[in-house]
C-alpha cells in the first residue's frame, strides 16, 4: 500500500529483519482478507497510524525454516502477511498440526475469534443464553452462529437483510432468522453480538427493547462490526428503560494477553474441524484485481504467496 485510497500493488520490497531474538523470519503459506485487513489497508481502523508504504495483513499461516507450520498473529505493523516472508512474534503464534489446511485455519481464525474472545473475556457468558446475532450472514456473523452453539447457547438468534442467505443459517445451527425489520420479534434474549452498528442497530435496538417482555432482565449488546456505519444514534430511553449494557470487544478492550491465552484453543477447534469453513483462494499476484472484485460472500478470500 503506497496510498490508503487505492488498492494494494503487487511488487518487490526489501525481505523482512527480526529486530530480536523474540522476532522470526518465517515464509507465508495462506493469507486472508478479512474486513479488519481492509480497514487496516485503508487507514480507517481505530488503530492505524497512517504509516506508509504498508504491507497489509494481520494475521497468517506461516512456515519457519524447519518446515513447521504455525498460525500468527501480528500486532499493528507495516510489515503484514500478504508478503511472501513476514515477521512474527514467537509468542503471538500457534504450532499447528502437520495435518492442518494452511487454508481453512488462515481463512477461520480471525472471524471465529471475534466472537470467541467477546463471549469469554468481554462478558460473563452463561449456558443456555439465548443469542441474537446481527450481520449474521456475513463471514464472522456464519461462525458466531457455531461459536455461540459451542459455548451452549440455548437459542441462537440469526439477523441481517437477505432472507435468502438467512434461510442457510439454520444448517449452522441457527434456531432462528430474522430480517433486520423483525427485531421485534426476536424476543427476550440475553446477549447481542453486533457486527454491523450505524443505523440498524440503532433502529434495531430500539426495536428489541421496546418489545422486551421483561425489561428487568438483562441484555448485554457486544460491538464488534461497523460494516453498517461507525456511528449508531442510540436512543437514551432505551438504556434507562431496560438493564442493558453495550459494550466493545476488539484490540484495546482485550489485552493481549487473553488474546493469546484463546488463540491455541480456537487453533485447535479449526484444525478439529468445528467449523463451517467455505475459501475462495487467489495467487497473491492478484490481489489488485482480488481486492475489488466482487466475489461469493460466504466464502473467505485467501491469498496464495
């Protein structure tokens, strides 16, 4: 990236140094592009520093130099993973079975582990919570669907706009869709993860609360996404009518730490097979044209180097 306006170019740039011995120089094998990808990219995530030229990519299938393979995870650099070699850091990475697909783990981690993360270090998550998912026919919206039925939720509610791709949830455990108008309708649930924010969740929550048939029970809303919009005009009535809390889950109300602490275990569940993972892989030659085109939403882009 030269430019935050314009797609990534594909050309040559100096190999990556290990600035200490907890640093290592590894190959890439899979990269994904995933929406957090594309806003680092374009210099509008909340942790961009507007540092050019910018290698995209925060996170990779990698191979060190005795051909094992690791999943990494890179803090804010200009030295991503959509390179042939990066950079990582020891202990922000996963050894991964010699039987594990280099694509399915590059393609799933990252969305799994936006819910995944939320649900154990954001709130205090009971089996048996009825969930409510907004976006959920997006990539990560898909794999919150499985993640909330791997913690035990009693109920997973399914919400965005196509009632086409809604009526496919329910094959990935599912219980309910609904449009984004049919909030109303979603009755008394306990926890909202929120991918999209901006207008339908303002619209959306206002909608939920107003038909909550008991308002002293609590809900606690999970913001995760924007893909609607960064900003959501919430309604003041709506907070001190009903016990519910909004919260944030992403880097910075996460520390580190339990980011680690969590990526072995959905490592592991990846490699199991625990998810529904649907790729869509391109050599990382194409990735200017890859970057705008309009490809099968359900499946994840992955770049080949």
């Amino acid at each position: 990236m030269n430019a935050f306006d314009q797609p990534p170019r594909y050309e040559d740039f100096p190999d990556p140094v290990a600035a200490n011995s907890g640093e290592l120089v590894v190959d890439v094998v899979a990269a994904a592009l995933h929406p957090r990808v594309r806003s680092q990219a374009n210099g509008s995530h909340y942790t961009s520093t507007g540092e050019l030229p910018l290698v995209p990519g925060i996170d990779a299938v990698v191979r060190d130099a005795k051909g094992k393979l690791y999943y990494a995870l890179l803090d804010d650099t200009t030295s991503g993973t959509m390179a042939e070699r990066t950079v990582i850091e020891k202990d922000r990475s996963v050894k991964l079975p010699k039987e594990a697909d280099p694509v399915a783990v590059a393609a799933a981690m990252n969305p799994v582990m936006s819910s995944w993360v939320a649900l154990r270090h954001r709130i205090n998550f009971k089996r048996g919570s009825r969930v409510l998912i907004l976006g959920a026919t997006g990539n990560a919206g898909r794999m919150a669907i499985q993640v909330a039925k791997r913690f035990g939720a009693k109920e997973v509610v399914g919400a965005g706009r196509n009632a086409e791709r809604l009526s496919e949830l329910t094959t990935l455990g599912a219980d309910r869709v609904l449009t984004l108008d049919q909030l109303d309708t979603a009755g008394d649930v306990d926890v909202v993860i929120d991918y999209l924010w901006g207008q339908p969740s303002a619209k959306g929550m206002v909608d939920l609360l107003t038909h909550r048939r008991d308002r002293g029970k609590d809900l606690v809303w999970i913001e995760i996404g924007s893909m609607a919009g960064p900003c959501a005009e919430i309604v003041s009535a709506a907070l001190r009518s009903t016990r519910t809390q909004i919260v944030g889950s992403g880097i910075g109300s996460v520390s580190g730490h339990d980011f680690r602490k969590e990526v072995p275990k959905i490592a592991r569940a990846v490699t199991a097979g625990a998810f529904d993972i649907r790729t869509h892989t391109i050599p990382l030659s194409d990735v200017a044209a890859a970057w705008t085109q309009t490809l099968d939403a359900d499946k994840r882009v992955v770049f080949l180097p």
